[in-house]
C-alpha cells in the first residue's frame, strides 16, 4: 500500500549502479540505499536523470523499485520518475509503477520534443489523470528545453494529484513567484545542489539531492540546521560542499557523482553507454577534487 508524500525534505535523486558486465547491481543499489536511510533522507526518487533513465528498460526500472521498495519498508516514500517522448508511453509507466507499489511519480516534459505550453500542459494532465499518485512536476528549462510557467501551473493546479514541482529553473526568484501564485498550494523541492541552501532559505519544502549519492549525512545535516535555524552552521558545511556540488551542474554529472560514490564505498563507477566511464586528465582532476573534500570532511554535529 502507498505511504503519503508530503514532498517535505531530502530526497535523493538515486543512481543506478550496473556491473562491470553492465547489469543492474541490485546488491549495489541496496547498500546506497541503507546509507540514505541511516542519514535520514526523506524520501527516495529512483530512475531519473542522475539514474540514466534514458538507458533503462521498463523491467529495469521496476526491479529498481522493487528492491527499493522492499529496502526502505515504509520507512519513505518511493518515488518512481517518468521520462518519455511518447504520452501513451508514459501513461504506460505511470500505471505500471503505481501497480508495482510506487508511492508517487516525478514527471518530466516530453522527451525529444520541444513541446509549446499547451502541448506540455496537456502531457502533464493526462499522465496525471491516469495515476491516483501523486505527482511532481520537473521543471528544468536548462536542461530539457522546457519552462513550466506560472500560468502553466495555473492550469495543472486543477489536477489535485500534481502536488510538487522540483524546482531547477536556475532562477531563485522563481521559488517567490509560485509562492506568491499558489501560497502552499504546490509544494516546492529545489532541484539543483548548488542552489540548494538558497532555495531553502527563498522558501523551498526541500531538496532533490545529487551529490546525497555520495555523500548523504552532510546532505541531510544541511537541511536540518537550515530548517533549525543554524544557518551558520549549515553554511560552514555548504561550504565545504561546494566544490562537490558543482559536479552536480556538469554535462558528465552521472560519471562525476559515480566517481564520488566509488570514492565513499557507496557506489561504482560503472555507466551504460552510450557513455562512457572517466579516464585520464579528466578522472584525475575530478577524483582530485573528491579527495580534496574527503581529506577535509567536517565532524557533523547532532541537529
């Protein structure tokens, strides 16, 4: 039975390890997942963009969710992400997860296609009308090409199960906009790691986490002090975080976060092509800047 999603909090944007013979590494995955719980994430969103979604078959993302469900046991919410070009196809996905026990979905805009507004409304809409789930919509115009408006939520806030958007606009201002349209009407996670203390402080609920792959009880400590008030406590640790986050805004994102998984024993380094796993000058300069991080990781205190 679904748990409820109050889209408050952490919620790690899970990868997907694979073998050295390119197979889900379920063992893998479940061992991260042991250590989201122990830092105390909020909720789990597997088979999104940092999870290669795009490389997945439909039954491998369900044994994602299955090992997902069954690891964190009602403990969090799981929420399954839908990233497809056709609608019926991601009408198909919704219905599938919500069968195999998904508590909620993430839902990108069409994929390969440079939807208009009513074009993007009308996907949202009618995934959304086939799910009792509750959904969150991505809004990532710098990376997909698409900008849901104000006036588009306008229209989607007619739908009582599109309840959340993750939000990574780049524009922090945006995050006073939607309040200012929709008071607590939709619940706001900030999408990007490098903004992520910022958009808390703007108003944000939480925080769909990237480098929380490698690195989750600083992760979690930041949005507690933050929600405690200890701001300055929680930028001291932002600080030393952020040469890590900003592995979070590159094209090779999923190799550098890998990399940094690896590098904490949480993960692999193993991709799917077409990419491909690091070498040379560029592996050295990014494991330098993990190790640099690591050699200087702070003692977090109980928030």
């Amino acid at each position: 039975m679904a748990i409820n999603v109050n889209w408050k909090g952490v919620y790690p944007a899970l990868l997907t390890p694979f073998t050295a013979d390119d197979e889900l590494d379920l063992p893998l995955f479940a061992k991260n997942l042991h250590a989201q719980l122990d830092a105390g994430v909020h909720g789990m969103i597997i088979a999104g963009s940092l999870g290669e979604v795009s490389t997945l078959s439909g039954s491998e993302k369900l044994a994602l969710l299955e090992t997902a469900l069954e690891t964190t046991n009602g403990r969090v919410p799981v929420i399954m992400n839908v990233a497809e070009a056709v609608t019926k196809d991601a009408v198909r996905g919704a219905r599938e997860a919500e069968a195999a026990g998904a508590d909620g979905l993430m839902l990108l805009p069409p994929m390969r296609y440079f939807a208009d507004s009513r074009e993007t409304v009308a996907f949202f809409k009618t995934v959304a009308q086939e799910t009792s789930l509750p959904v969150m919509i991505y809004n990532n115009p710098v990376d997909y090409k698409i900008m849901t408006t104000v006036s588009m939520f306008e229209e989607l806030a007619e739908l009582p199960n599109i309840q959340a958007v993750k939000e990574s606009t780049r524009d922090l201002t945006n995050i006073t906009r939607m309040r200012n349209a929709f008071g607590d009407r939709y619940r706001i996670l900030g999408g990007v790691d490098t903004l992520a203390l910022e958009a808390q402080l703007s108003g944000a609920d939480g925080w769909v986490a990237g480098l929380v792959d490698a690195f989750p009880q600083e992760t979690v400590a930041i949005f507690e002090l933050v929600n405690a008030g200890r701001i300055q406590e929680a930028l001291a640790i932002y600080r030393w975080f952020m040469p890590l986050l900003e592995l979070d805004i590159q094209p090779k994102l999923v190799q550098y976060i890998k990399l940094a998984a690896a590098a904490t024993g949480i993960g692999s380094e193993y991709v799917r092509a077409p990419r491909l796993t690091l070498v040379g000058e560029e592996r050295t300069r990014v494991l330098a800047v993990i190790e640099a991080a690591l050699a200087t990781r702070p003692v977090l205190q109980a928030v």
